[in-house]
C-alpha cells in the first residue's frame, strides 16, 4: 500500500468494511458554473478549445480570451486587442494543459464546456465545468459548511455532499441533459477550486465512493441544511413529494448553537403585501385550487386590496408551518387567501425568512413579527449538528445513520 494510503487508513473512522484503497476510477460530474449571460472572459496556460470538429491551441503561455454565444448556436473567441476572431460550433470545449481553467476570475479545474442556449429572443452561454466528483468535493465544503470542523463532521457533509451529486448525475443521464447540477443554492454551492483545503481533500479521500443508499446501491437524493431547530422534516413535508431513503423525522438535540437556531423577522404588511402579489403574478402555469379561498379575480383584487393580518394556518408533526392565512380588505369585503409557507419563504426572501418553522406574531397595526427556529428545508443532516457530534468524537457513520436512520452506506467507486 502506499505511504499516503497508509496514512489515511490510520486516520479513517469512516469506513467499517474491508475495502480495498485502489478502486476503479471515480466519475467526472457536470457543474453548471454560469448562465445568463452572452459572454465571459476565460484565462489560463496554452488554452485548448475544440467542438469534436475543430480544434484549436489559442496562445503560448498565459492567455485571455473573450468568448460571446451568438444566434445561430455560433460561440466566437477573441484574444483582447487583437481582430482576430475564431468561431466554434456549441458546444465548445474549453481545457489547459496544466489542468485549470479560470472563468471571470474563478478557477476551475479539468474543463469547461460552453452551449449557446436560445431563450426566447435571447441567446445566453451555459458554462458546465467538468470535473472528477473528488476534486468537485473539495472545492464544495468550504463553501457549503467548514472544513475545520470535527473530521467527523467533515466526513459525514462529504459523504451526503457525493451522494447528493451522484443522484443528480443518474437523474441527469435518464433526461439526456448537458449538466448534472447547479453551482447554486439549487443544488450545491461550488466555487471551484477556489476554496479547496486540504482537510477537505483528506475528507474526499478518506471517504472515497462512499454513498448513502436505500438499496442495490442507488443514491437516494440526500439533502442537508444549516440547521434543523430541533427536528428534520420530510421531502413531502416541503416539496410534496416522497423521496426514498426518508421515511422518519429525527429530533435532534445538537444544533442549540447555531445562530439560527432562533431567530425575530419583523415585517411591514404592505412590504408583505408586495412581495405576494410579485410572487402570485409568477403562478399563471399553477392550478389556482392548490390555494384555498382563491379569489375569483385576484389580480384585480389583490392589487385594490389591504392585507390586514397573516397568520399560519396549518403546520406539519415537525412544527413547521405548511400554510400561512393573509387576510385581505378591499372596501366592505374581507377575504383570506392560503398560501403554502414554502412560496411565502420564497417571496420574501429565504435568507430573510430562514425557515418554515415559524410563528407570526401581531407587533402593531401594519407590523408582524415571524419567530422562528432553524435554517434551511430541514430535510436530511443537520449540519450544525454534524458539528456538535463531531466535537463530541462521534464518526461519520455515527451522523449519517442519525440523520439518515433509513438509508444505509454503499460504495460507488
């Protein structure tokens, strides 16, 4: 075995099974890095760019280049200064000998790939970074959670963090799409290599191919958020819809520390009243019965109207409110509208409003205070309270089996 492998087994709590060090080679991971804008400037050592068709080396040593999506599916590269322009068919392979790319000033490692995407009137570049799922975590922890916390901790958020992009990756496969997952809250938050450590690339080692599964070694969708405020909910709880690997909440004791734990909103309701009307506005697409006592004229309605009050109206077994009442006055006429508190979270913002684990307070006429518990959806491991199990030596297997009590740990690679 060699001196680094060693090294590592001496230090794994992780992994309980015999496994060999040397596996087959772990898979690359399709990052979406960029989109919504029509062109970018990319920098790095004797560039490479090629569609499959055409290849091309665009400069010795350090270089810059502009590239712009055009109509057409058409992607232009020109070096700054220069009248020289090539063009390339999308999508466009963007990769450098020394293994980094950098895009608008962030670097990422192995390669870019760049599609021209029409939408609408407007053609916009859709950048995916290409990158072996390792590396790709090593870039993530910093900026998802903390690499010097306990290695517990480390381990278990790597391991739900792998598990997590290996679902998406199987998910992406089945609709033959160009990326795996967003480099936003959408999914995970990845810089690149920006914020790799070396923690965390001992944590990506340590832990190499270790997946959460809810059998035959398929990944369930394991997700995890700041803080839970004492108890994990459920995806049908948030989104609906059933997820396998979650079949029980989990009270947890851990996460008193966070400064999320508790926390006051005060809101104005005519700011309130704004934000909902924007936010019912984006519904046209959804089935208005989905929100009881829907007014047969609400955009008319809403917009002659005052709300006078919101309360939450419905919540789940973990406390968590699941609908919040706005009451509304237009003239003689009161009428009250049930909006899900997970659209309410969005519209006013879900930094703002860290969690569906509110109540509204009345402050006065025009004021409310929402005072809540936690950070995030709730779903999966609550990763302050990763935290504090690992500060109290707990292992990885130790968080994960706590937080995911029905998925069990499978090795993928």
């Amino acid at each position: 075995m060699p001196l680094i492998g060693l090294f590592i087994s001496a230090f794994n709590p992780v992994i309980s099974y015999a496994t060999p060090w040397i596996t087959h080679a772990s898979p690359s991971v399709r990052v979406r890095v960029s989109d919504g804008t029509d062109r970018f400037t990319v920098r790095g050592f004797d560039l490479k760019f090629s569609n499959g068709k055409k290849a091309a080396q665009m400069a010795d040593r350090t270089s810059e280049w502009k590239i712009r999506c055009t109509s057409g599916g058409a992607i232009s590269a020109r070096a700054p200064g220069s009248t020289y322009v090539s063009e390339f068919s999308s999508p466009l392979k963007i990769e450098s000998p020394s293994g980094f790319v950098s895009l608008q000033n962030q670097r990422y490692r192995d390669s870019l790939y760049v599609y021209s995407i029409k939408k609408g009137k407007h053609t916009t570049c859709e950048v995916v970074n290409h990158v072996e799922i390792e590396k790709y975590l090593d870039g993530l922890v910093n900026s998802e959670f903390n690499a010097k916390w306990g290695m517990g901790a480390i381990d278990a958020q790597v391991i739900a963090a792998r598990t997590y992009a290996f679902y998406q990756m199987k998910q992406a496969k089945k609709k033959a799409v160009h990326y795996d997952l967003d480099s936003t809250i959408k999914d995970q938050v990845y810089d690149g290599s920006t914020k790799e450590d070396y923690r965390s690339a001992l944590s990506a080692e340590r832990t190499r191919g270790q997946i959460l599964s809810s059998g035959n070694a398929e990944p369930i969708k394991a997700y995890y958020h700041s803080t839970c405020g004492g108890m994990t909910d459920l995806p049908e709880g948030v989104w609906g819809k059933k997820e396998a690997g979650f079949k029980r909440r989990v009270v947890c004791p851990f996460c008193r520390e966070s400064p999320a734990f508790v926390w006051d909103v005060p809101l104005k309701l005519a700011d309130v009243s704004r934000q909902i009307q924007k936010g019912l506005s984006t519904l046209e697409s959804y089935k208005f019965e989905q929100i009881k006592n829907w007014p047969s004229k609400w955009k008319t309605d809403l917009g002659t109207s005052e709300l006078v009050s919101l309360e939450v109206s419905a919540v789940d077994p973990s406390s968590r409110a699941t609908l919040v009442r706005s009451t509304w006055k237009k003239g003689s006429l009161k009428y009250a509208l049930d909006i899900p508190a997970t659209w309410f979270r969005q519209w006013i913002g879900s930094t703002k409003i860290k969690s569906t684990g509110f109540q509204i307070l009345p402050a006065g006429a025009g004021h409310c205070v929402l005072r809540g518990k936690g950070y995030g959806h709730g779903v999966g491991l609550c990763q302050w309270g990763a935290k504090v199990m690992g500060e109290r030596k707990k292992s990885a297997q130790d968080i994960l089996k706590f937080y995911y009590p029905d998925a069990q740990m499978a090795r993928a690679w």
